[in-house]
C-alpha cells in the first residue's frame, strides 16, 4: 500500500522541481525515477512493478537499437532478441509502454500525449499551469532586455538560455504563450506591453475570423472556441474529446469545424445534440475536391496565384480554407470554357 508523504502548504521549489519534472521526455522521466530509486535505496516504498517493466522495455529495445544501429520494426525486434537472449518480444514491449510504437517515441526522446488519469496527477502536484498574467510576466522579462529582433526564435533562445541560469521564472515557450493566450505572437507582444488588453486582442481576432466566412455556416475551430472560453487550445481540445460535447459539423482530415451556436449552447449547459459528426460535409468542398472540380493542381490553389483563376474560399476554419459546393458548381456554369480548356490539357498530358 503507498504511503503519501506530507507535503508543505507552500512547496514552491518543490512544485519548480515537478514542473520541470514533468516537461521532461517520457524517456527522460523514467532515469530520473531509475535514479531516484537507486539513491534512495527503495528505503522509502517498493518500487513500482509496472513503472520497473517500462524500464526494463526500454533497455530491450535500446539494446536491439544498438544492435541493428537504428530503430527496428516488431518483426526486427523479435528476430534481435532471440539471437541476444532477450527475455523480451515485440508485443510485451508493446503492452509495458502503451503500444510498439509508443515505445519507439519514448525511445527517441519524444513525449506521448498524456493519458487522463497523468494529466490529473500532475495537475494535483504543480497546478492547473500558468495563467496569463504569468505568460505576460515572461514576455516582458524578455522584452526589458530590448532584444535586437522579436521573433518567436530569438524569445525562444533567450528563454532557453535564462532557463538554463535558473533564474526566478521558468519562462514558457513561445508555442505554450500562444497556445495560453490564443493569439499569434505579434498580438502577444502587443498585450505584453500593455497596448491592447487580452478582451480587446481576443476580439479583434473573433471579428477578423468571422469577416473570413461568407457561407451560411458559422463554423469555428480550437482556438475561437478557446477565446469564447478563456482556455488554451490544449484544455479546449481535451475538452472537445468529452462526453457532451457537441460534435464537430465539419471535418477535413484532423481539422474540425464546430458551429458557433451549438459551442454557445453547449456553454450554457447543453449535453445532448441531434447532429452526428461531420453532418455538413457533403455540403462543401476542401482544397483537394475543389481543384478536381476545376481542374488545376491543389498547389495552384493554396498558392493563390493571381494566374490561377478559381473560386473565392467560403470560410477557413483551423487554418484550412473550405467551398460551399453550390457556390463552386455556379463558378463553374460561369466560367464553363475556362474549366473545359483545363480539362482538356489534362486529358492531353495524361494521354
């Protein structure tokens, strides 16, 4: 049975010390529990039997990496590991680690989405994260300085190297600013210093999305839901995930579109929902299906070439522009030659 270990109302290095902690790679994570437990001696509990079988698959697997001088495959682990007697398959990594290629990830340093039951205890151990006022204090420690250049790269640089003097703060990144205030960064130097507000900013960025959609539709992505919320994009797709949410209406690969008016009511309370995902799809077209339609390239389009004459977008939503298929079909009445002269050299080059 674990014991808790009482903890100080006020555990600020402690909570510094998790927070860093748990920003860590997976891989990164289990030396450090490797470490800690050899230097406590397992004095205070019995290590963790499921925690010690991730350590022991990963050792498998780096020992195969080794072997073969790069990532193998499950058939080349299997293989590797009997001619190294390793007491080890593919599947049994698999099962330690959340997956065979879950594995690999951890092997090479990268950090797999949390599950839910992570996420809480690290929420119970360093809080729910920084709030905006702390992503404006670590910008405007930054901008004190009165960098030569303001990009996402040079905050970046200069966040690494004040991280690495352990200063006061633990700056964020730049991506965990933005995500934190759903803004791009020129508009989150703007808050920082103070010439526009969070409300006002937030705003600004609601009316330009909604002056980019013309259709009948008022779809909006992550990051318009954020702002109507106040979370970032990371809680918001969390939450877009749980049980009640409304479903998105439109769907073009890993971008969703929610309607405006079911997040509002959602918002007020709403649970249940009589639409299935992805309703409005066959209403519209994405870049893909439009440029069949016309016959050009798909570059041709999201270039947006003043030489390629097409159809003006409906909406974007998550950065991925979309057409209403009956303003498409009237574009092509309209400009019924052009669209035929294309398909022609089309059919031409193809033969």
């Amino acid at each position: 049975m674990a014991v808790a270990i009482p903890r100080r109302a006020h555990d600020d290095e402690l909570t510094i010390v998790l927070a860093r902690l748990f920003a860590l790679s997976a891989r990164d994570q289990l030396r450090v529990y490797e470490t800690l437990r050899d230097y406590l001696g397992l004095a205070v509990a019995a290590p963790d039997d499921k925690v010690e079988r991730q350590l022991a698959a990963l050792v498998a697997l780096q020992q195969v990496h080794d072997t073969l001088g790069r990532v193998p495959t499950m058939e080349e682990f299997d293989e590797a590991a009997v001619e190294l007697a390793i007491d080890w398959n593919a599947q049994r990594i698999g099962r330690a680690l959340g997956g065979f290629k879950t594995a690999v990830a951890i092997l090479n340093g990268e950090r797999p989405r949390p599950s839910a039951g992570q996420e809480a205890k690290r929420r119970a151990a360093v809080g729910r994260g920084r709030t905006h006022e702390a992503h404006k204090v670590a910008l405007k420690t930054w901008l004190d300085t009165e960098p030569e250049s303001e990009g996402v790269r040079d905050y970046t640089a200069f966040a690494a190297e004040y991280n690495r003097g352990r200063g006061e703060l633990w700056l964020p990144s730049a991506s965990a600013i933005k995500k934190g205030l759903t803004l791009p960064w020129s508009e989150c130097l703007r808050y920082a210093r103070d010439e526009t507000t969070l409300a006002r900013a937030t705003s600004a960025l609601l009316a330009a999305r909604e002056s980019r959609t013309s259709g009948p539709d008022d779809l909006i992505g992550l990051r318009e839901i954020g702002a109507l919320f106040d979370r970032d994009t990371t809680t918001i797709w969390q939450l877009t995930l749980s049980d009640g949410f409304p479903p998105p209406a439109l769907v073009f690969g890993e971008k969703r579109g929610f309607l405006r008016e079911h997040i509002v009511a959602y918002k007020k309370g709403q649970r249940q929902w009589s639409h299935k995902r992805n309703f409005l799809r066959r209403q519209y077209l994405d870049v893909y299906e439009l440029a069949a339609a016309i016959a050009v390239k798909q570059s041709s389009v999201t270039s947006r070439s003043p030489a390629t004459r097409c159809p003006p977008a409906t909406g974007m939503v998550s950065g991925r522009s979309y057409w209403l298929k009956r303003d498409v079909a009237a574009w092509i009445q309209e400009h019924r030659e052009l669209v035929a002269r294309r398909r022609a050299r089309r059919a031409a080059r193809a033969g």
